[in-house]
C-alpha cells in the first residue's frame, strides 16, 4: 500500500507542481504493482496543497512522475491503468507503482511478498504537475 504526502510545492507564488514522498507498507503484488492514491495526498506540513482533480477519469488531468529515488537494487516505474466503464459509465483511469529488482541479473519485477528493506528504508518521490484550471 502506497501512502503520499505532499513536501513541496513549486513554483510558490503560482504553484502548479506537487512534489509528492511516497511511503510504501504491507505487501507488493507481483504483475499488478500498488494503487497511487492521488485523491488522497496528506498535506501533515501545512504546505497548501493545490486540490487535485479526479484523477480517475479518462484521460486523466493528471500524471504522476518518478522524480527521485534512493532504494539501492530497485527502481519504481509509474504504470497506468485504464479500466472500461461499467454500464455505459466513463472508462476509470488508476495509476500504479511497479517495483523492478535489479540486484539480479536480468532485472525482474519484485517478487509478491513483504517490501525488501532497501525499498521500506529508502524514499521515493513523484512530480505531480497539475492543470492550470486548478490554480484559479
């Protein structure tokens, strides 16, 4: 399960860039990877987080970004998902954060189970720019 918090804001006089930490718990499923939840940033500094649009529908206004990392042997990739609209409903857009083992050779997607240390121990941040619409 992934848990955003937001830590920064850019540029300040205007911002239209969330800078997002992203905290990882319980237990990664190989092939699907863990739910970005975007609706759900914390805001625990007060920074004033720009509101983020649904980020479900299709295409999203939103898409998150890797920006950094420091979990040594593994590499997150942001992953969209599109899912088709039940009983005429819009298609629903999620995105997920997949996890890649490179501490073998070839790199092989995380194995389903508890996170490695270097991952739970590490940080992760994503870029999230936000619609201009969103600023007014």
């Amino acid at each position: 399960m992934n848990t955003l918090s937001l830590v920064q804001v850019k540029p300040l006089t205007n911002p239209d860039t969330n800078i997002v930490k992203v905290t990882v718990s319980g237990a990664y499923v190989n092939g699907v990877g863990d739910t970005l939840p975007l609706n759900t940033i914390a805001d625990p500094g007060m920074i004033g987080q720009v509101p983020m649009p649904n980020p479900g529908q299709n295409p999203p206004p939103v898409t998150p970004c890797l920006l950094n990392q420091d979990t040594p042997g593994y590499q997150a990739y942001v992953h969209r998902s599109v899912a088709a609209g039940i009983g005429g409903a819009a298609a629903i857009t999620t995105f997920f954060l997949r996890w890649w083992n490179y501490t073998v050779s070839p790199a092989v997607e995380l194995a389903s189970g508890a996170y490695p240390a270097a991952i739970t121990g590490g940080e992760t941040f994503l870029e999230i720019d936000v619609p201009i619409y969103q600023n007014t």
